[in-house]
C-alpha cells in the first residue's frame, strides 16, 4: 500500500500491514494497535491531537517530510521521530517528553514554520554544516502560546559540531540561584541585576568546537512585558549550574547590536549576542540601566601649551554629556571640561576637548559618561607626556585647514617665527603614520599642499612639528 489515512477508529494490522516507499501518512485521529512495516520513505502529515504511535518507527531512518498541521491539536510522541528532509510546522504543538524530534538534513530551511501556534514542546535536534546560515528551533516549554520560546543559532562558519539540540525549561530562584549572586558586567561597567527565570535555553553539541563561533537570538515572547528597552542581554553559565554568580555575560569576547538596533528592543521580540566559541546554557539577563554606548576611540595630543583631546562614538544611547578629567597619578582626578552628548545617536559622531593648562610631563586624561538619568561609567583612560611640546617661546601655530572635511586635497596653513625645516604626519585614529612631508619654512605664513584620495573616510590627526614644538589638529575625511 502506498497510503494510508486514518481518521477514526483503530487499525489493527494482525500479521502486517506494509506501507510502501514514498507513502503519506495522514493521520486525522484514530489509532495504530500494531507495528507496520515501511518499505521505504514515508511522509507523516498529523492533523488531529493524538499520541504517535507505531507509524514512527523505534529504529531506522524511515520519515521523510514530517508536517503539523491541525488548529488547536497535540501531537505526543511516543518515540523519538528521525526527519530526512522537511519538518513544517503550520498549526499545533509536538510534545516529545524524554524523545526528540531529530532532522537529519543540514539545510536550514528544512525547518517550515514555527509560531506561538506551532511549536516543539521538548526536544529538537538539528543538523548544522559549517556555513553563515541562521538555525530556527522553534521550542518551548508547555502546550500553549505563552510557552513558545525560539531560539536562533547564528552560524559563523562553526567547526567540530555536526548536531545541535535545543530545548527551553524554567529556572526557580532559590539557594545559590538568586540575582543577589549576579556578578557580571556589560562593557565591564554595567552590571546585570535581574535573571528572567520564566524561560531559560539549552543548547547541547555533539562534539567541541575546533573553529569558527557563532550567535544567539533568544525569542522572549511573553516575557516582553518585564523587559525594557537596551537593558537586556544574554547571560550564559555551565549547563546544570545552580549559582548565578557562574551568568556571564563574556562582553570581552563577543558583540551586541548598537542601542535601538534590532536585537535590543523589545518590539523587535529577541535579544542577540554574537561571537561564542562554546555552549551551555543561556538566559536573559536585565541590566539597572541602559546598556553601554559604544566608544571607537579616545585619544589626547599635546599640542604647543595644550592638550587636545578626541574621541569618536559609534552609536549613543540616553547621553547626556561627557567629562574629562586628568590626573598625575591616578589616584586624584581634576575636572577639565564637560562636552555635551548626542542623547540617542546611531551614526558615527566626532567630539574634541581642550586642555589649556596641561600638567608638564607625564599625566593622564581619562572619558567620563554620564547618562540623562544621573548614571555614569567611566569609558578610557589614556596617558600623555607633554614635557618637550609646551614652549611658550616658539609661536608654530597651524592658522587653518582648508577643507574641513578633507575631500581630496588639503591645505594646511601655519605660522612659524623662524626659518627652518618643519615637518608634517598624518595619522589615522589607531595612530599608524599614513602621510609624511617636510618643507623648508620662511618666517611667518606657510602651507602644505597634501593629497588625501589615497585614504579612506574617517578621522585623522594632522601633526606639525619643528625642533621645539608640536601642534596637532583634527581633519575628517569623506568621500
């Protein structure tokens, strides 16, 4: 027979009942009192609520495409069930207690599907090849819509795994398992203070990791309602721990979406981390405010009697203004000057400060942010030695930089007292030397004439010096 559909009643087979290759299932109700005998491939299609029974083999691979598609119905496994090719879920929920749903195809899109309305209630093993495709497993954790909880796997060409299994479960506070144990930090600043027991994740391999690494969305459904926006992240610990001082949230070693991005709001449903070279258990984590703004650089120059000082954010999220501070010795900081914030800003944004009564010698310049609600963390600290460029008897001084933003060319007009040579750097924000010239200068008004299509768009600091003195300035290149 190469079909079969039952929809009520009981098949009993007596001595056997084959169903032949490329056969479909569809079982609507009714039941199976015996074991058939597959010759071959076959589709499963449920439709009904009823517990699986001996149409899922207990040994070989004989499933091929395994479809869920019945409004408001349960399907129980009452042994594992192997997929070869496609696992779509459309309507109902797969309850495997101690069994798996185990898909033996690599091909992320195998899996169709997955909803508050269809979901695995247990466990859903996937095969994974080492690629840049992004794993769905659609688990939870009960029968009904507030029990869905999906977890995506993020490939980043990940070696040494060929199968994962995911499976969602609850966490009780209590004993060493209570956010009073918390001790980890975003960005090593702030810190995670709350735990969301409601729904914490698996994610099991079947071998360790010899290359690559990969990322995490975790779906938080119907615990929305407790998060706040860019408070939240992912925190991971051993699998099977009962401390929470074991949460981390390894901010060293991986990345997190820009404030308002995708991945750190609550209308966009999931919280994303990127970078991990491990697994075990994940968890969402809630911070006590907003988390961190995201600093390219901070850097600080003396130049003739002052310091300057620059700094470059990727994105900002409630700032409400910077401060600078320096030191001589780490220990007590002054206060130089208080540069006000973007607020919330997604794009690149350049700020400068200016010290113009720098400490001779060796000293220290450190970025402090202070958000609209009072918080503050403090971003950098840098050194400086500024003993042999504050002169105050040599006036080489850059008078203008004409255009500012540099598109191809640059004209750097400076002033010096005397005849001599004066030489030019240019430097990148990571301070490698890009550009180097020199020139014989004349008392008084003299340029440099510098071709800058050769370098790409960003930040750069001009640097002009003689044998007494050292002026540097900002230019932003664009294209």
């Amino acid at each position: 027979n190469n079909g079969l559909s039952l929809t009520i009643g009981i098949l009993s087979n007596g001595t056997h009942l084959t169903i032949g290759n490329g056969a479909t299932i569809t079982r609507g109700g009714g039941s199976l009192a015996a074991a058939p005998t597959f010759s071959g491939t076959i589709d499963l299609v449920y439709t009904e609520t009823l517990t699986t029974g001996f149409e899922l083999p207990v040994s070989g691979t004989v499933l091929n495409n395994l479809t869920i598609n019945g409004i408001g119905i349960n399907v129980t496994l009452a042994a594992s069930a192997t997929v070869n090719s496609t696992f779509t879920l459309t309507d109902g929920i797969v309850t495997t207690s101690s069994n798996t749903i185990v898909m033996t195809s690599s091909a992320a899109s195998d899996l169709i599907g997955g909803s508050t309305n269809s979901f695995v209630n247990g466990n859903l093993k996937r095969r994974i090849s080492s690629n840049t495709d992004t794993y769905s497993f659609p688990v939870g954790n009960g029968t009904t819509s507030n029990d869905y909880y999906k977890v995506e796997f993020v490939n980043n060409n990940l070696a040494g795994v060929t199968d994962l299994t995911a499976f969602v479960f609850s966490i009780t506070e209590g004993g060493n398992n209570i956010d009073a144990n918390l001790n980890t930090f975003e960005d090593g600043t702030n810190a995670y203070i709350n735990v969301v027991e409601t729904a914490a994740w698996d994610l099991s391999p079947d071998g360790s990791v010899t290359g690559g690494n990969y990322g995490i969305r975790l779906y938080f459904g119907a615990m929305s309602a407790s998060l706040t926006d860019n408070t939240f992240g992912i925190l991971k610990r051993p699998s099977g721990s009962t401390n929470y001082n074991q949460w981390d949230c390894f901010w060293e070693n991986t990345t997190i979406p820009n404030p308002d991005a995708p991945g750190r709001t609550v209308a966009d449903g999931y919280a994303e981390r990127l970078g991990y070279a491990s697994f075990s258990e994940v968890v969402l984590g809630e911070g006590e405010y907003p988390l961190p703004i995201e600093l390219i650089n901070f850097n600080a120059f003396c130049s003739g009697n002052y310091v300057n000082l620059f700094w470059t954010t990727a994105s900002e999220s409630n700032n409400d203004f910077f401060t600078i501070e320096k030191s001589l010795d780490l220990k007590e900081w002054k206060q130089v000057e208080i540069i006000q914030g973007a607020v919330n800003s997604f794009s690149v944004i350049y700020y400068s400060a200016r010290d113009e009564k720098p400490y001779i010698g060796n000293s220290y310049y450190r970025l402090k942010q202070t958000d609209i609600n009072g918080h503050y963390k403090y971003l950098k600290t840098i050194a400086v030695n500024c003993e042999s460029s504050i002169i105050s008897d040599n006036k080489l001084e850059i008078l203008d930089i004409i255009p500012n933003p540099v598109l191809n060319s640059v004209q750097i007009f400076y002033n010096t007292p005397e005849k001599g040579r004066v030489y030019l750097h240019i430097y990148n924000s990571n301070s490698s030397l890009l550009i180097k010239n020199e020139m014989i200068s004349e008392v008084g008004k003299n340029q440099f004439n510098i071709d800058c299509i050769g370098l790409t768009s960003g930040i750069y600091y001009i640097k002009i010096f003689n044998n007494y003195q050292v002026i540097i300035e900002k230019v932003v290149k664009i294209d």
